[in-house]
C-alpha cells in the first residue's frame, strides 16, 4: 500500500489524524504531514479509513 496526500486539497481538519494517528500527524500550523506512507499490513485498515474520513478526498490510497 501506498498513501499519498494532495497538499493542494488539504484543509488541515484533522480527521486522518483522528482515524489513524499512527500514519497523519497534524502539526501547529494546520500542515498535515504523513508519518508513514508505506504502512504496514496492521496499518491498512486505518489507512482507509482516514482517506474516506477525509471532506476533501485530499489522501490517495494506491492498493499493491
């Protein structure tokens, strides 16, 4: 798995951060910032539900 995040859509809501605080850290000035993006297979689930949290569909997941 492969995550991606488009800066250029990103709202900084934080939502990612909330869903998987493992791979998205929110920094102090509403800069997200992904922790790992290749995740490991115990990660996967997370991962998805942070893309699908997300209001501006800003995080990718490419599936190997």
């Amino acid at each position: 798995m492969k995550v991606t995040l488009d800066t250029d859509l990103c709202e900084a809501h934080g939502l990612c951060e909330a869903s998987a605080p493992e791979l998205f850290q929110l920094g102090d000035e509403d800069i997200v910032t992904i922790l790992d993006d290749n995740p490991a297979p115990e990660h996967h689930d997370a991962a998805r539900r942070a893309a699908g949290s997300c209001p501006r569909m800003a995080i990718q997941i490419a599936e190997d």
